[in-house]
C-alpha cells in the first residue's frame, strides 16, 4: 500500500518540498526521494487530512523490521529522535492499557486494542532502529542528550513561566546525570562519551545528583489549567512525562545488565532522580480532563512530534519512518475523535487548537541555554508547590532529613552516593575526570574542574580507546 | 444585551481564564479578573457571582455533551427526538449564559474552581453511560442515560431558580435587565425539560416494573432493541 504526503495544506500553505512521489512503502523496499529543505510551514491541522484508516495499519513483521541505524555515522540527533518516538510509543501504549483497564465498555476496548496493536509495531519499528552494537550505557549517553537538548528546548519555547520553572529544574538534573554516566563510560569502556554525542551538547556537571534527591512531598507541582493552558504547553508537558517515563524505565530494567558494582549503582541512583521527574512533570497534568480526551490528546501529540521530526530528519530512510507514522498518528486521532463525540458528545475541534502549533519540536545545541539556566539555578531546590535556595531551606527542612537517609551519611562529606563514587573512581583510574566543555570554563565556579586537573586529561589513543593511568 | 458565539467547551483558544491556586498554575495573561462584574452588581458579591455564573455555563456546556451523547446511543427514537431537542435548546442556553455574563461586564470564558467541579460531576453523569456498558443490559443503559439526563437538568433547573432569584436583589438596570431577559428566555424550557425528564424517568420504570416481557434474561439484543424502540409509542414526537 502507498501513501503520500500532502503537497499542500488544507489552508493552502504549500509544504516546501513535498513532492507527490510515494516516500516509502510498507514493506523493506524502501523509496528515497531528495531531502526536503527545513522551512516548512506549520499550518497543519490533523484533523483535516485523510491519514491512513486504522484497520489498514497493521504491518507484517518484514514491513515492521527495517535494518539499525549505522552507529557510526548516525547523526546524534537523528539517534534522539528515535529515542524520544520510543519513549512517546511506550506511553500511548502504557495509557491504552490503563484506559483498558478503567472501562467496561467492549466497543471502546476493542478500539484501544487495535489502536494499541498498531502502536506496539509502531514502537518495535522505531526502538529496533537502534543498532545492537550499542551498549546499554551507549543507549543510556543517547537517552541523556535526549534529555538535555529536549527539555532545554521546550523550556526556551514554553508559553508559561511556571512549566518553564519546572523544565529548568529538571534540565540541570538530567545534565548532571549525562556528565556522571559519561565518566562511567570513559571507566568501564574506555571511551569519549562526545563521539556519541557529537559535541552537540556538552558534558559537565549540573545540580550534583547527590543533591538531586527529595523528599517526594516536593516533587508534586502545580498543574496547569486544562481551559486556559496554551496548546504548546500542553504538547510540551506531555511529550517530556512520556521522555522521562521512559528513561525511568529503562534505567529501572537495564541497571543489573552490568557486572560491575560501581555501573549496577549509579543506574539505581539515577534511576530513583527519574523516578522524581516523572512525578514532578507528571504532576503538570490537570487530571480533569476525561480518558477520552486524554487519549485524544495522546494521538494530537503524536501528530505533532511525527509531523515535526520528519520536518528534520537527515537520514532519508527513517524521515520516511516518521511520516509512515504520521499518517498513522492522523488515522488514530480520527477514531480516538470519533470515540469522544459518540460516547461523550464532544467534538475534537473543541478541544483541539485550529492547526498544530507552528513551533516544530527540534533537536538542536542548546549550550548558551544551559549555561544560563547553571548559573542562575543549580543552587534550587523543591519546596512544597515552589522552590528555594538551598541556603534558604531551614535546618529542620525534610529535604535534609531525605538526604541523610538517602545518602546515608552527611551530604556535605561526598557520603557513599555512586554518583560521587563514579567521578572518583574515574579520576583515579586516569587521572582526571571526564568533562566535554566546548564553550568554556564551568559557568559555575564551584564545579570547575579542580585545580589539580587543570593540566591533566585523559589520554586517548588514536582510535579513541583510553589508556588508562596514561596523562598528558 | 450583546451576544456572544456560543463556545461549548473553553479552552485557551477560545478565551479560556481562571483563578490560579496552590495546586494551579495560569499564565499571567490567563488569570481571570473576578471582580468585573463589581460595577454591574452593586452590593452584591461580584466575585462569587461570577464563579457562580461560570458553574451554571459549565453545567449547560456539559448538558449540551450530554444531550449529544445520550442522543447517538439511545435506541428509543422518541427519546432520541427528545435528546436532541432538548440539546439544541441547551446550546441556545450556552449563549444566552455566555451573553449575560458578557453583559455583566464579565469573562465568558472564565472557569471558575467550582466550575471545574461541575465539569468532573457532570463527565462523571455522563461517563457512567458508557463506561459499564459491558456488565449492563440495554434497557439499564437506557435508564442509566435517562437518569443522567434527571440530574443534569435537576440542577439546571434549581441553577436559573438561583439565577432569577439573584436577579430579584438588583435596583433597575441593565443588569437587572440582562438577568430579566435571560431567565424569560430559558426558564420555561428548563422547567419543560426537568419535568418531561423525571415524568419519563417515572414512566420508564413502571413501565419495566410491571410488564412481564422483560423479565427473560435471555432476550436477545435484537429483541431487546425492538422492545425499547418501542417504548412511548403512544407519546411519539
């Protein structure tokens, strides 16, 4: 079966590049055509375009397989967004099952089971595009920059000051955990973590991971307005629970993949800071809104990403993934319409925004952001609905009763977190730790490299291999 | 009185304001302005007034959701007339609260926290349509839809008692007028629809009390079909 991308918009805004030539077909014969420039217009409503009818989405098992990625040539960016589309899957997955679960309806079951059919192939054909060459602690690097160069871009794009507090104190959490498991990297498999990630992003610590752990009370945020929150916001905050969700999970079942203790621990650390960030953005959500609506709101979600990954994916053969989807996504936004206006009265445009907001979700450097919101906020902390300077927080503050028992000993001392362990470990095997600052010094100075090290890298051979104990 | 589009469900591209809380969060230029209706409503309390109005919007908004969805699963057609009847008149009733309000000097789009309160009660009325339709035989889900329709229009009704009521404590104006004007127009068909939706209600549950037919559990759905198409067909619209 073919299917083609719109040339034109249904408000007459011509699509730059959108030739009428059939981009891929459902099978492992795979078309090509010439990549499209960037400046494509976002005047596009989901709602107004045929997509592909459900029940002709199911694919076969050669339809649904389609070779990794080359991990040596992939770019970076290109490896983030096939993490962020598993992530947003497994979440519409995840939701279904729930909804599934919270109805006795057959009809709306049957639905969501061939819906959630067709998004469990959906996600096999994105996450199997990761190469089995990669390590777990490669894909977990990946999963980082995921985290850094996403949440740093929707908080530089968020309508609302609040959501954009919460995406910039989680920003510095995740920048700090892409750091800590970069120096693991350079430990246990003597490699650069910058030749996965391109030096798109820079690796340096953010807040300390050691000091990331609250006391959960802290972490539920206020959530938006389900009336008033900008469509973008809504977008935003749904794409980065699914993200993170998904980070969660993954660091959750690949921690004991490793032998070695020091790798086994730092994913259980980290794995519980993304455990907080699930429920600090999750709490974002207005639990308001209906199953059905949420489920519409899922589908609109999905058009968005896919409509803005494919407007800049290099690689030819998976741009062409993302608009298989998209065409998917567009069929399953019409049923889950259908599904709210017979059982619930509602029709999807009074919910949903005229046209996809005209702000495409991109993948892009974002150090001078970064930087800024380092120096301005490492020193946050959760505080009940708000947040507060660490300084600020009183003695008697139930964040420094979680640390002590988190971290099992005074914070001040280092105590046994592995995160600390890990940076330890790393500058005693090589003589320094592993840091990726392209833009400079640290803009933070209490976390510049330590003086000791200011002359000391890690010696790397040609091939990129460590050679531990080795100084230049 | 001016007269607004009528907006059945707000959202920020609509207008959409409310009252940020602890547990809320609102852009700045979303946050509603409670008081505007001060100057409209004399010594009254202008900003319960308005969360007040805002609930009964909700409540007609969320009716006209309800009078759609109990229309497409019912398979009653005198039912099915009534429903959409009766949903056309609700959406006029939209506007009309959409209008005084914008008369009073208010926010239309405003949702007040006792509005989103409704807004959960009232998906809650309608949700229980749909949710058990598996462990429920048609003739319940019938009823069910029709008791759904006796509590939304139980509380329409007493909301535009309430809305008359309030009116009764203003001097001569064009407030007083606006309110006056609203009440003349959506009274009578609210005590219509309460009224035709408890006598049903009542109708429909003797009607089952008492006939032998419809104690064979194993009815086929066909049957069951034809049988409940065929109830009031002595009061067809």
């Amino acid at each position: 079966m073919w299917w083609r991308f719109p040339a034109e918009d249904p408000h007459g805004v011509v699509t730059a590049g959108y030739d009428v030539e059939p981009t891929v077909r459902l099978s492992r014969h795979v078309h090509v055509h010439p990549p499209r420039p960037f400046e494509v217009a976002m005047a596009f409503n989901p709602l107004t375009e045929k997509g592909m009818p459900l029940e002709d989405q199911l694919r076969s098992w050669n339809d649904m397989l389609q070779p990794p990625y080359d991990p040596e040539t992939v770019d970076p960016y290109t490896q983030t967004r096939v993490i962020l589309m598993n992530g947003i899957e497994v979440e519409s997955i995840i939701f279904s099952h729930q909804f599934h679960r919270h109805t006795d309806n057959p009809d709306l079951r049957r639905q969501l089971a061939l819906s959630r059919r067709v998004e469990q192939q959906q996600q096999k054909a994105i996450n199997w595009l990761l190469p089995g060459e990669l390590s777990p602690l490669e894909t977990t690097i990946g999963y980082e920059q995921v985290a850094v160069d996403l949440t740093a871009w929707l908080a530089r794009h968020e309508p609302d000051p609040l959501l954009k507090q919460a995406l910039d104190f989680a920003l510095l959490e995740d920048f700090d955990h892409l750091y800590r498991y970069a120096n693991l990297y350079a430990m246990i498999q003597g490699r650069h973590a910058e030749a996965l990630t391109g030096s798109l992003t820079e690796i340096t610590p953010g807040r300390p991971t050691i000091l990331e752990h609250a006391h959960p009370f802290d972490l539920v945020r206020p959530h938006y307005e389900t009336h008033t929150v900008h469509p973008l916001s809504r977008l935003h905050v749904m794409t980065i629970v699914a993200a993170e969700q998904q980070t969660m999970n993954y660091y959750m079942n690949h921690g004991p993949d490793f032998v070695e203790p020091i790798a086994r621990a730092l994913y259980a650390e980290i794995a519980q800071i993304e455990e907080q960030h699930v429920t600090h953005y999750g709490s974002l959500i207005d639990p308001l809104d209906s199953w059905l609506q949420q489920l519409l709101f899922h589908e609109y979600n999905e058009c968005y990403l896919y409509y803005s990954m494919a407007q800049q994916e290099s690689d030819e053969r998976i741009r062409n993934l993302w608009e298989l989807h998209l065409q998917m996504e567009i069929g399953q936004l019409q049923v889950a319409a259908e599904l709210l206006r017979k059982y619930e009265g509602q029709d999807a445009e009074e919910l949903l925004p005229p046209m996809l907001p005209d702000v495409p979700l991109t993948f892009e450097p974002n150090k001078e952001y970064v930087r800024d919101v380092l120096a301005n906020q490492v020193d946050l902390r959760q505080d009940g609905f708000g947040y507060a300077l660490a300084d600020d927080l009183p003695s008697d503050h139930r964040y420094w009763a979680f640390q002590a028992i988190q971290n099992g000993g005074p914070v001040d001392g280092g105590g046994t977190a592995p995160s600390e362990q890990v940076i330890r470990a790393n500058r005693e095997a090589v003589g320094a730790e592993y840091r990726d600052e392209t833009e400079g010094p640290h803009p933070v100075i209490d976390l510049r490299r330590p003086p000791a090290e200011d002359e000391t890298e890690m010696a790397f051979s040609e091939n990129d291999e460590m050679i531990p104990g080795a100084a230049r | 009185m001016t007269t607004t589009s009528p907006i059945f469900t707000t959202t920020y591209d609509t207008g959409g304001t409310t009252k940020p809380l602890d547990a809320v969060t609102v852009a700045p230029e979303r946050v509603a302005v409670t008081d505007a209706m001060k100057d409209a409503l004399g010594s009254m309390n202008a900003p319960f007034v308005a969360d007040f109005l805002s609930d009964a919007l909700m409540h007609e908004q969320c009716g006209r959701h309800l009078y759609r969805a109990v229309a497409s699963q019912t398979n009653n057609p005198m039912l099915k007339g009534r429903y959409e009847e009766y949903g056309q008149q609700t959406e006029q009733h939209v506007v009309v609260l959409q209008s005084l309000i914008a008369a009073l000097g208010g926010e239309p789009g405003y949702v007040s926290p006792s509005a989103r309160a409704t807004e959960k009660l009232d998906t809650g009325a309608v949700q229980a349509t749909f949710m058990l339709d598996g462990s429920l035989d048609l003739m319940t889900k019938e009823l069910l839809m029709l008791n759904a329709v006796v509590l939304a229009e139980t509380i329409d009704h007493s909301n535009w008692e309430l809305i008359e009521q309030l009116s009764e404590q203003l001097d001569e104006g064009p407030a007083k007028e606006a309110f006056r004007d609203a009440c003349a127009e959506v009274r009578p068909q609210e005590d219509d629809h309460v009224m035709w939706a408890m006598e049903t209600r009542r109708r429909m549950i003797t009607m089952q009390a008492s006939s032998h037919m419809m104690q064979g559990v194993a009815a086929t759905a066909e049957n069951l079909v034809n049988r409940i198409s065929s109830w009031f067909d002595d009061t067809a619209t």
